[in-house]
C-alpha cells in the first residue's frame, strides 16, 4: 500500500510538471511557483520561465522521457522553500542598491546613482581644466607675441634715432631730445675753458642728479687729453661748444686767423666726439666788425658773469648766480677751477628748488623761438 501511494505520488507530480511550460533558454529568468509534495501532502516547488521572448509551449523536459518519483523527489527536497525562492525572484526585479551596475544585454555596465553623478562631475572638471588650460596657453602666446612686436618697434625707433643722430652729426648739428615745459622758467649755465676732467665730471654728476644740461664752450688744444670726458658730455645730452683752438683774442687777429682758430677747434672736437660745435663763444667777448664776419657762426654772449675766474671763490660765486637769476639768463662760469665746482654743487639744486629748469643755450633759444644766426651775439632769451 505504501508503496502504491509512491507510485501515485510520482505520477501526480510528473503529471503537474509535465502540464507546465518548458524551461526558458539557458540565462532567461524563471518565476518559481509552489507544486504538490507527495510526501508531506503540501505545497512544494515548480520552475516555469518568466514571461517574455524566448517561451516554447509544450517541450519535453531535457533527456526525452519522464523523470521517476524518486528523482522528482531528490529535485523537489533539493530547492528552498516556495517563499524563500519567491523572495529573491523579487529582489532581483526591484532592485538593490542605487549604484550598482546594471547588466545591458551585449553593452557594458551601466552606473547610475551618486557614483554616476560623481563621475559627470569629475569629467566636467577635468574639461573645465583643460578648457583653461587651452585659454591660457592662448593668452600666454599672444602677451608673447605683443611683447615681441613692443621690443621691436622699440628697436626701429631706436636704430631710426641714431641715424637720425648720425645724419646730423655729419652736418654739424648736436640733437637733443629732451622735452620741456616752455610755460617754467629756464636758465642756461655755460662753462668756458674746458675741458678739464675733475671739475667738468663734478658738474655733470650734479647736473644728472637734477635733470639738468649744460653748455660747455671748450678750447680746442685741451680737448685730446680730456676725451673721455668730452665723450660723456655728448652721451649726456650737454652742449658742446667752441671756444676757439687757442684761446686767442679774436679781435687782434686777420680774416684768415679768425677762421683758423674757429674752424680748427670744431674739427677737434668733432673728431673726439662725433657732434660738431653749433656754437662760438668769443674769449673774452672780444669782436669788431672782422670777427663778425669771418666766424660764420652764432656768438654767444652772457648776461650773468660769475667772475669765478677773478675772484675764484665759491661763495661769490653762488651768490653772483642766485641773488641775480631770473628766466632766461644765460650764466658764464668757467670748468678750469675747483671752487667754480664746488658752486655748481650748491647752484644746480637751489636753482632747481626754485622752479628753473637747467637746459642748454640752444634748447633755451629753441623754447623761446628764436633762431640763432651765423654772425650775430646773443646775450640772453628772456
């Protein structure tokens, strides 16, 4: 009897498992449903696949013939329980945690969640980064660029001026560039007898501490054994100026000895130097009719005179300028003696203090618009 009810039990459930769908293709998920246990006489275990593509009605179970009720048994007792089964049937189709990857059928693995969003976020930094970088190496290139073109027309410029500078040298022009302010008072300081190289570079240092220029009327014969200092004069931007080869009294002198002293002391310093003398000062002062006419340059006078050679005292010689100064003088000192120097030092930057700019005779004439004439005297330009 006990064995009949096993054998009835076995058919039974080979019945129920047969009357069921085929098992889905290899990977499709299955929906486990509960099937009469013949043992216990309660529910048990049954596969079906999921509804979806790949569903075939009415197939044999593998191995083409019916499995005994033993085997169903062994395949029955060897799965969890209906619920269990069920439970994770459904686990897996809600889902488990938000950032897990999620399996394209012939894809790659899909992130969603946070990881997903930290991942956008790293990528759209990492664009940013290089988008600045880009811009960066862009504007880096062009400041280069604009640099380059600034260096470049700087160098023109400068090239076009000492061309320009040459041009006039060859014609016996000195060029000054300097701007000035012809609404504020000027004063000229002139220096006769020079050079002479200890007191000329203590004027000089002082005249570049303020701004200054000056005129420096040189004697001819003095200017080969002071050449450096001449050449400082020129690369300065101070005046050079003729003062005659020998110092001689040009009023005592013939046509031909006039143009001798004037032309040979231009000659001098031209070739020390490279500037030609635009200017005479006559020594002494001293002219007649002759000397007017065979100089063939502008004579400049003065209208403030130091007496520094007389008196040679720096005190006087301060107080001769600046208890007289006013805009437009023209001043006359002389390089050869260290108190007219040691004046200069206290000059320069009182004169400064109050409001004179310090400029050469020519720039003087030009601020005040007047022409200088070959042939003339010129004492001051108020």
């Amino acid at each position: 009897m006990r064995r009949f009810r096993c054998y009835l039990a076995a058919a039974m459930a080979a019945a129920m498992f047969m009357a069921q769908p085929a098992m889905a293709a290899e990977g499709t998920p299955v929906v486990v449903q509960p099937a009469y246990d013949s043992q216990s006489g309660g529910p048990g275990v049954a596969a079906r696949p999921q509804e979806g593509a790949g569903e075939q009605q009415g197939t044999e179970p593998a191995g083409g013939g019916q499995a005994s009720g033993d085997s169903i048994q062994e395949a029955v007792e060897g799965q969890a329980s209906g619920d269990s089964i069920q439970e994770a049937v459904e686990g897996q189709a809600s889902g488990s945690s938000s950032s897990t990857p999620v399996v394209v059928a012939g894809g790659d693995p899909v992130i969603s969640g946070p990881a997903a969003k930290q991942a956008a976020e790293e990528e759209a930094a990492r664009q940013a980064a290089e988008e600045a970088a880009r811009q960066a190496a862009e504007e880096a290139a062009r400041q280069a660029e604009e640099e380059a073109a600034r260096q470049a027309a700087e160098e023109a410029a400068r090239q076009a001026a000492e061309a320009e500078a040459a041009r006039q040298a060859a014609q016996g022009r000195q060029v000054f560039t300097r701007q000035l302010d012809s609404s504020r008072p000027m004063v000229a300081l002139t220096f006769d007898d020079g050079p002479n190289t200890s007191v000329g570079n203590q004027i000089m240092d002082c005249l570049a501490q303020y701004g200054g220029k000056a005129t420096f009327f040189m004697v001819g014969s003095r200017v080969p054994t002071h050449a450096a200092e001449v050449q400082r004069m020129v690369a300065e931007g101070h005046e050079v100026a003729n003062h005659t080869m020998n110092h001689k009294y040009l009023q005592k002198l013939d046509a031909a000895q006039i143009q001798a002293e004037v032309n040979q002391c231009n000659d001098t310093i031209q070739a020390v130097c490279g500037a030609r003398p635009a200017l005479l000062r006559l020594p002494g002062g001293n002219h007649n009719a002759t000397v007017l006419a065979n100089t063939h340059m502008p004579m400049i006078q003065w209208n403030i005179d130091t007496r520094d050679w007389k008196t040679r005292n720096a005190d006087q010689t301060v107080e001769a300028v600046l208890g007289h100064v006013k805009n437009g003088d023209i001043v006359l000192m002389h390089e050869l003696y260290s108190q007219t120097g040691e004046a200069a030092l206290r000059i320069i930057p009182e004169l400064v203090n109050r409001g004179y700019q310090l400029v050469t005779v020519s720039e003087l004439a030009a601020a005040r618009g007047r022409g200088l004439e070959a042939g003339k005297l010129y004492f001051s330009f108020p």
